[in-house]
C-alpha cells in the first residue's frame, strides 16, 4: 500500500515546518511518495518563493539586476539547509543558476526553481530518492497532460526506490522545455503522483484541518467536513467555496482515491476525507447538511408569453445568452413563462442588448429583470432520502424574515439553491448553518 502526501508552500516555509514533516512521514512507512510546494510563507509579513520568482524573472526581462531578489531566495533555502544540518551544496547551485541567467529565460524554468530546490531539500532531510518533475511529469505539445507517460515514469520510479520526493507545480513537454502549471498547481502533481502508483490515499497536507463548513469569513468558527463526496465538493466549490481545484481533483478521482486534506500543523486532526461513494457506514439519521457555500450578485430574467411553445421560446433564448456570453445558472419554466437566472458581473451592460434581442426574436408579453440576487447552496449527500428538507429550509429562512426569490434542486438532489436578495446574503448563510449544521 501506498500513500502519496503532498505538503503544501506553508508546510515546507522553513526548517521548523520540515520538521513536522518529517514526523509525519515517518510516523507511516506507507507515505513513500512525497510531493513539495515551494517554500511558502513563514509569517504574514514573509513572501512565498515562487512570487519572489516571479519577480526576479520581471527583473531579468526590463534587464534590471535581481541579484538582490536571489539572494534572498538563496538564503532562505541556505537557512534550512543549515538549520537542519543537510549538505546540499545551495551556494553552488545559485551560483549556477545565477550565470546561466538571461533576458531569454523562460519564465516557467526561473519559477520552477521553488519547488526544484525544496524538494531537493526535503529529499535530502528524509533520505528519500529525488525525482526531478521534468523526468516524471510530461505535458503533450498542446499544454495537456500525458496522462500514460507520466504514470508510467512514476510508477517505474517508486519500484526502485523506498521513496521519492517529487517537486510539485511543473514538468515538461515534448521538446524537454519544463513548463509550469497554474497557481497552486502542485496539488495537481500530488494528484498525478496518486493516480500513478494508484495509492491507497492522496493526502494534502496545508495549514488548515480540512474543508469547513461554510464561508468563516460569514460563520464564527464553522466545524471542518470529516466526509464528503466529490460530487458535493464540486457543487460547492462551484459556489463559490475555496476548496482544491477541479483540476487537481480529477486524477483521484476517476481512480476511485480517496483525498485527505490534512493539517501539518495539526497533525492528529483526521481533516477531510473526499471519496466518490459515501461511507457505506453512514447513517441516514445523521444530518443533511455536507456545506454551505454561495455567491452574490446574479440577475433573473424572467420572460412571459400566454400559451408560449417552451421547447421553442427556450432554445432560443439559450441561443441568445450563448451568442452574448451570458452564464446560465438555472432555469424555472412555467406554463406560461420560464426564468433564467445568469451572472450579472459576467453579463455586465450587454444585459440591455440581450433584453432588446430576446423582445425582437421572442415578441413576449413581458420580460422581467430582477437584479441584485445572491445564490447560496445548501450541499448535502442525505438530502436525496429525506422528506422534507427543502421545507425546513423555507422555513429557517422565513423565520429569519428572508424572503427566497427562487429554487432550484440539483436533479441528484445533493444540493438545494435559494436565490436571496444581495443583502440578506451573509444572514441566510448564517441562518443556515446554525439551523442545520449542528
Ligand atoms: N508554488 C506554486 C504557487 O505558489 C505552486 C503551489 O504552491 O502549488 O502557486
């Protein structure tokens, strides 16, 4: 069995943190692939390496020198390496680095260096093989990833080793060239790393104990998931929750892997667990509700027309709000009228244009706008057994005096959409919350 455990930047910010995760991978011979971030972080004040790299690579292109920048970088990597008492030779390797440094290097191979050097590190510290990413992690020419080769080099390379440390955020295409991924894509190797030795779990370590609840920008302390599925994480990352990306996501979860968001910090918190089916455990008596998440700021279109054709009224409206860019978030339809409720801030002034369309191609009776809406999800696996459920909601909200201006039911039924207006936004997530999620 094989367990692959990806440290986020603030898990590897220096040499305090790659003591913890040192602990943690050895409190489990199963952990045998590792995969870094760049050093992150270390306090509120501190900068992540990879935007210093950035930096430095914007210094080189405007030809201003960004020795200073790499120095800094330097030391923060001497600094572990010395408080830790490793050998790896940091001077030596800027020093090169430093030389072969031109206007014309590409940018992804300068930021690259993040995840290069703190992987080399932590290798180094807990005596495991170092697997350089551009070796293991192959884009095809198009930008995509090669899902075969990439599993196979990793898949070969975890047979010959006890373990490896894999840097995060970047491989290679075809031409040898490394190319990154997106912003915090190391998750995103982590996930790759998994799918190819096809581990018993993907965990992600960060610094917090999981998934919450609800938004604690809105709700005081929101309790962490312990479980969800990956169909309620996409309903609720959708609506606005910052949880992984889709992207780093889908490797698992088309292998049927489990993801554990961990805390390295906290390391005894189990955090969250995200798998395809739910516990087979699980008790339908436990309560509905997986999270909340939501999002302002949506307008209803609502269109009217006595005895309309629906099928025909509607494809062409959806031919309009494609042909205008318009999202489509849900659709109501009546006997004789249908909604759309669309992003406003996508949408912006092209709203009076499509309105003027819709009037010219449909001759309605009436086209309504109401704007100023805030969708918010109520996220739960259990809603789709249990009677009831969308009642107790209308019913926590009317009582907190929140008028619901729409509905919408996801057909799995995991998910249940109240559309509010903007400024009862906050209150109803927070009626929700405390109404359900105790
Ligand atoms: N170091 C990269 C970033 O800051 C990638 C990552 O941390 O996942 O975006």
């Amino acid at each position: 069995m094989i367990k692959v455990a990806k440290f986020g930047g603030s898990s590897v910010a220096g040499a305090s943190q790659f003591q913890k995760v040192k602990a943690i991978v050895q409190s489990d011979s199963n952990r045998r692939v590792v995969v870094a971030s760049a050093a992150g972080k270390r306090d509120s004040e501190d900068h992540k390496l990879t935007d210093l790299l950035y930096l430095c690579h914007a210094h080189l292109t405007y030809g201003v020198s960004c020795d200073e920048i790499l120095r800094a970088i330097q030391e923060r990597f001497a600094e572990i390496r010395s408080q830790l008492g490793l050998r790896y030779d940091v001077e030596g390797e800027f020093a090169a680095l430093r030389a072969s440094l031109t206007r014309d290097t590409p940018v992804d191979f300068l930021v690259s260096r993040g995840e290069y050097f703190t992987s080399r590190l932590l290798a180094e510290y807990l005596d495991y093989t170092f697997l350089d990413a551009a070796d293991c992690v192959f884009f095809r020419m198009d930008g995509r990833f090669d899902l075969e080769k990439t599993y196979q080099a990793i898949g070969a390379a975890v047979q010959n080793s006890r373990g490896l440390v894999i840097p995060g955020f970047y491989g290679s295409l075809p031409t040898g060239r490394v190319k990154v991924m997106t912003r915090g894509g190391s998750d995103i190797s982590g996930a790759l790393a998994a799918a190819a030795v096809d581990a018993a779990v993907y965990e992600n370590w960060t610094d917090v104990s999981g998934i919450l609840m609800a938004d604690p920008k809105i709700v005081e302390n929101p309790s962490p998931i312990r479980r969800i599925t990956y169909g309620e994480l996409r309903e609720l990352a959708f609506m606005g929750a910052s949880v992984l990306h889709e992207e780093s996501v889908q490797p698992v979860k088309d292998k049927g892997i489990p993801l554990n968001i961990r805390n390295t910090n906290q390391p005894d918190d189990p955090g969250t667990i995200i798998t395809n089916q739910p516990d087979p455990q699980e008790t339908r008596s436990d309560r509905f509700l997986t999270g909340i998440a939501g999002r302002r700021n949506f307008t209803i279109l609502t269109v009217r027309r006595h005895n309309m054709n629906a099928s025909a009224m509607l494809r062409q409206t959806l031919e309009l709000f494609e042909q205008y860019r318009a999202t489509v978030e849900h659709i109501t339809l009546g006997l004789d009228s249908f909604a759309l409720v669309t992003a406003s801030t996508a949408l912006g002034d092209r709203l009076f244009d499509l309105v003027a369309e819709l009037q010219k191609t449909l001759s309605p009776d009436d086209v309504q706008i109401q704007d100023s809406l805030a969708l918010v999800a109520v996220v739960g696996r259990k809603m789709a057994y249990r009677a009831g459920t969308s009642g107790k909601i209308f019913q926590a909200l009317g009582d907190a005096g929140i008028s619901v201006r729409t509905i919408a039911q996801a057909a799995d039924e995991i998910s249940i959409i109240v559309g509010v207006d903007n400024n009862n936004f906050e209150a109803a997530v927070r009626v929700l919350y405390d109404g359900f999620a105790g």
